[in-house]
C-alpha cells in the first residue's frame, strides 16, 4: 500500500446542490481537494498526497506543453441510498490507463495503489458526491509529462493527479434526444495512431470539428473512419451504438475506436438479456440505407459522462436520420435505467461492477 499524505484545506467551498448542477455546464465546478504523485525514473512514483485543490507550478519547458505527451481518464462516484461512496468499474479505468501509458511512453501505474489513493480522495471530499437523479461526482485523473526540455522524446518525469467535479447530465438537454452530424471534413484518428486510448491531443484534434458542430447547432458530431471515411467510429467524446431490427449494433473496435467503459458494460448488460449487442463494421451509408427502410429505430451515445445519450437526429450532408421520431427510444431508456440503477446500487450489483469507497 502506497503511503498517503493529507493535507486538508482551512477554507471549505460551498457545496453546490443536486438543483443546481442540473443547471451547471459540466465539469466546471471543483472540490476541496486534489490528489498528486509525483514520478522521477530514479524513484519511480512517490510522494503520493492529498491537498487542497489550487494551480500548480510548472517550468514553461515542460514538455506536455510542448509535446502533448498526457492522458486522461473519467470516472463517475455515486453516494448509494445508505450513504456509501462508490465508484462505478474504477479497475476499467486503471487497466485503460496503463494502456495509455503503454503508448504514451509514460510510466506505468500500480493499478490497485493508484485506485486506492483515488478513492482515498473520493473519501475526503465525499460530502460533495451529489444524490440528485442524473448527478455524480465525475473523477477525472490524469498523467502530465513535467520533464523540462525542448526535444522531442520521452519524458523521464510525470505527475499523476486527480481531481473532481460534480455533475449533472454532460448535455445540459439531459435525457432528450441530441443533433449529431456526420463528420465529413476532419478526422479523429486511424489505426496506428492513438485513437484507441485517452490521451489529450485526440481531444484537442476533434475541436474544430465541434466548434463547427456548435455553430450549424448540433451537439456533437459522429466521427468515420480515418482511412475510406466510411465506417462509423464513434461520436465526439462518446461510443454509438444503433437499434437495427430490434438488435443493439455498435462499431467493432478497431485500433482507432475509444474501449469505453459503459460500452463494455452495455456489451454486458445487454448479454443478460439474452441477445447480444452486435459488434461490427457499419458504414454511414449502409446506416443511411436501413434508416431509409424503416429498419433503424434507435440511435444512442454511451459514454462515461453521457451515460446512455439519445440521437435524435442525425445529418449526413442532405440526408437527415430521424430515430424515433426525435423522442428517447425504450431500448435507451431501458438501458440508462438499468446502468443508473446499478451505479447508485438502486439496484443489486449482479456484475461485481460497483467498488465502494471504505
Ligand atoms: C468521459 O466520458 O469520461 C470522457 O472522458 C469524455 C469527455 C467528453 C468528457
């Protein structure tokens, strides 16, 4: 076991309510506290602490600003009706970061330590985990190259931080049905590259794509493969997922597509009910073809922040998909009840899903 130091804030922050993070853009409000570990080759990780949350102090040379070389990962807490914290999958994450390390070039993490400290931090400040329908406390760790130098190779030192935010719905619309168009300018990644793992140049590679998104007032947009701009890959920060003849279809991974946690665990879930979510290539315009049949009768982004996220409308270029007539279909309800239900422990915990926070 890592050792932990604390060091507690003097000046508390007002604690939003459950109301007003409905009314709040996401990821905009901030605990009381952070968690850092500091990593030198020499010493591998160390100095692992909880502080108040405030700005850092960084060398203008570190080369994450230079060179991009950082990662990411979300994760959601949630208070059960007894009053426990508990984080939903966290293991998922810690395997997926260390995958983004693997191809990041930066140093591994112990899984079960590091998820350790981030509930020890979750523990700290879990007086800010909201109980309102729809909110959560979002956990957000990351790994940030701090090594000062200008040429372009791997850092030999990084630090580890998480911090947290709570939440409402990542769309402020909630659950009604979102505008999504198809991408046909930009790309977000291809096979090779780094499209299948979390770390931060995807996401800044994809704002143009949405500033334009924002601008023609749609919410997101659906990524195409990179190579024949073809295949359907995911959407702006999310997997997607499609009801075809009555079947949940969902883009098959593919080296360049996000493994996102509530994806696996929309595989799984859905399995229970006894018919597989189908994983495999689908092209826009097969997509096109069988909406035009009648045959697509929902569409739905799955994502850590979005949880389960209605489509209710899709562009691509002058053909417009409508699902559902633009109103949440029951397979996406269906499935944002059940998931909610075992992340809040509403329901029984029948996949080993939830860790809770002692
Ligand atoms: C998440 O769902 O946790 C993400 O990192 C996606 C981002 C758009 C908030």
């Amino acid at each position: 076991m890592m050792e932990l130091k604390f060091e507690l804030t003097k000046n508390p922050k007002r604690i939003p309510t459950s109301e007003e993070l409905t009314r709040t853009h996401f990821g905009t409000l901030f605990t009381d506290h952070m968690l850092i570990i500091d990593y030198e080759k020499s010493k591998g990780w160390h100095d692992a602490r909880v502080v108040p949350y405030g700005p850092l102090a960084f060398e203008p040379a570190s080369c994450c600003f230079h060179y991009g070389q950082l990662i990411f990962e979300g994760l959601k807490a949630y208070k059960t009706k007894d009053g426990c914290a508990v984080i939903f999958r966290p293991e998922q994450n810690m395997i997926r970061m260390n995958e983004s390390c693997e191809r990041m070039c930066i140093a591994k993490i112990d899984e079960r330590e590091f998820l350790e400290a981030i509930a020890a931090l979750v523990k700290t400040d879990s007086a800010w985990i909201p109980t309102g329908l729809g909110t959560s406390l979002y956990v957000r760790p990351f790994i940030v190259a701090n090594e000062a130098f200008l040429g372009v190779h791997p850092s030999n030192s990084f630090i580890f931080m998480t911090i947290l935010s709570p939440v409402g719905p990542y769309f402020t619309s909630g659950l009604s049905p979102v505008r999504i168009y198809v991408e046909d300018k930009y790309v977000r990644a291809v096979r090779g590259g780094t499209g299948f793992v979390k770390c931060a140049g995807n996401y800044a590679a994809s704002l143009k794509s949405q500033e334009e998104a924002d601008a023609a007032g749609y919410s997101q947009v659906l990524w195409l493969d990179g190579v024949e701009r073809k295949y359907i890959e995911e959407v702006g920060g999310m997997n997607i997922a499609f009801v075809i003849d009555g079947e949940l279809v969902t883009p098959e991974l593919n080296g360049s597509i996000l493994p996102g946690v509530t994806r696996k665990s929309v595989i799984e879930l859905v399995k229970s009910w006894g018919k597989p979510m189908i994983e495999r290539k689908i092209s826009i315009q097969e997509l096109a073809g069988l909406h035009k049949a009648g045959r697509v009768s929902e569409a739905m982004a799955i994502g850590t922040a979005a949880v389960i996220c209605p489509v209710g409308e899709l562009k691509w270029g002058g053909d417009v998909m409508i699902f559902n007539n633009g109103k949440i279909g029951p397979v996406a309800q269906r499935l944002y009840d059940e998931i909610t239900a075992i992340q809040t422990c509403d329901a029984p915990d029948k996949f080993g899903w939830v860790y809770e926070v002692k």
